[in-house]
C-alpha cells in the first residue's frame, strides 16, 4: 500500500529511480528524474518528479515503458475508483474518488495529505496525525503521535516528536517517527508503542509492506551525519510480533 513523502527536517528527500534485482544482484536506474514521492501496487508505479518545486505526478508500468503524466489524479485506488483534485478554475477545492463515471459519495477530507488505502479504509496525515476514513460509512477516526517521551526497556526515555511514515498490516496502524523505533498503535493504550530494541545511532525514516512483513529505511548517523542507508526486514513471528529479519 502507498507511501508517503520522505521528510526529515522538512527537506524532501529527492533522486533518480532504480529497480534491484534480487537474484543477480545488480542495481539498474530506469527513471533518469528527480523524484520526491513514490508509490508501488499491483497497477504499476507512481511519483511525483520536478524541479524548482515544480512537480506532476507520473505512472511507470512494470515493463519499465517510458512514463506518462497522470494529470490531476492522484496514485490512490479503492477498486475502480482513484483519488482526484478537483478545481474551480485554479484554484484547488478539493479531493474525490472518482470512477470516470461517477463519484464516491462518501468525501474525502480536503486537507488529506500522504494518503493511501487498506480495505476499506483511507488513511491520511498530517503533522503529528494520522486520520482514517472508512469509504463505506463514512466513519472518521483521528490516531495522534505520542505526546509525551515514553520508556522503553524500563530506561530509555523516547521522545516522539513526529510522524514520519506509516503502514498497516492487518488493521493494524505501524508508524516510524524518524528515531530509532518503529510503533504499533496500541488500541487499549490508545498510544503508539515500540515494537523493536534500540537500535544506537540508527533511525528509521520511510515504512513499506507487502501486506505480511514490513520493510523499513534504516539511516545510520556518525558524528550527526549520515553514515549509510540500509533496507530492513521486519517479519512476523509465531504470536504476530514483527521481529528484524535478515533481508535476502
């Protein structure tokens, strides 16, 4: 599902697209752009690329054909509908869920931003928020960042000053807040809880899934730099808990 845009210190992360190939191991750049926003489902590829803060949206089959623009639509799908900005002139008014024939009737917020869809579900955020709207009845629910630090290990104090990227798996809402966590909205703490260790000078940044496991942007910092960027694997095990996993 989705995915929202890379921000860290409010600088959007931006640059060319690349394709690894998992058995031979070799890596491929298919989009010569500068993107700052990617989303990958079953239909293809979809980001946004610009310069100058100048960007439109671009749909990339798998066969790796050149890319189109997709116009006012946005890389968002609930069956055979997508989200689209709707204008009165130039000026934006909003978002709907259109089918090229129709309209959902249930609106979708106007401010929704870093949206996607589970189920029935759509999630949005905003700063310090995830919002979920279900599409059939229309029900809004608000899961707002922890606003206080919490322990973890009965003596690390957590701050968690923000929401940098989210996933769900299941129903259930997984967040990176850009430290060295990853969290699980708890529903009976109504709070977001850490699912992993501490994890030293390494922070998560971007969440993916494919629907089982969870795949996250590891930044490891030196002296208050970025030292190298790693993908990794976080699989359930035997009660449901995501555990780090080695990726192949």
């Amino acid at each position: 599902m989705k995915k929202a845009f890379p921000i860290y210190n409010d600088v959007f992360y931006t640059g060319k697209l690349y394709k690894y190939n998992l058995e031979k191991k070799t890596v491929e750049m298919i989009v010569d752009m500068n993107i700052n926003y990617l989303t990958v489902n079953e239909n293809g590829l979809y980001f946004y690329a610009g310069e100058n803060g100048m960007t439109a949206g671009y749909y990339l089959s798998f066969n790796d054909s050149p890319p189109k623009r997709m116009g006012d639509y946005e890389p968002v799908f609930y069956g055979n509908y997508q989200l689209k900005n709707t204008f009165s002139g130039n000026r934006h008014t909003g978002k709907i869920f259109n089918s090229g024939q129709g309209d959902l009737s249930v609106p979708v917020p106007a401010d929704s931003m870093y949206y996607s869809i589970a189920g029935n579900k759509f999630y949005s955020m905003a700063v310090g928020v995830i919002n979920e709207l279900d599409l059939l009845t229309g029900e809004r629910i608000s899961y707002p960042r922890n606003n206080n630090a919490i322990m973890v290990d009965g003596w690390i104090s957590v701050e968690m000053e923000r929401i940098a990227d989210y996933s769900v798996i299941n129903g259930e809402l997984y967040v990176t807040a850009g430290n060295q966590f990853i969290y699980k909205y708890d529903t009976a703490a109504k709070r977001f809880i850490p699912i992993n260790d501490f994890n030293g000078n390494k922070h998560y940044e971007k969440l993916f899934t494919d629907g089982v496991n969870l795949y996250a942007v590891e930044i490891n910092y030196l002296n208050g730099r970025i030292a190298n960027v790693a993908l990794r694997l976080f699989s359930p095990d035997e009660n449901g808990d995501f555990v780090l996993s080695n990726l192949h």
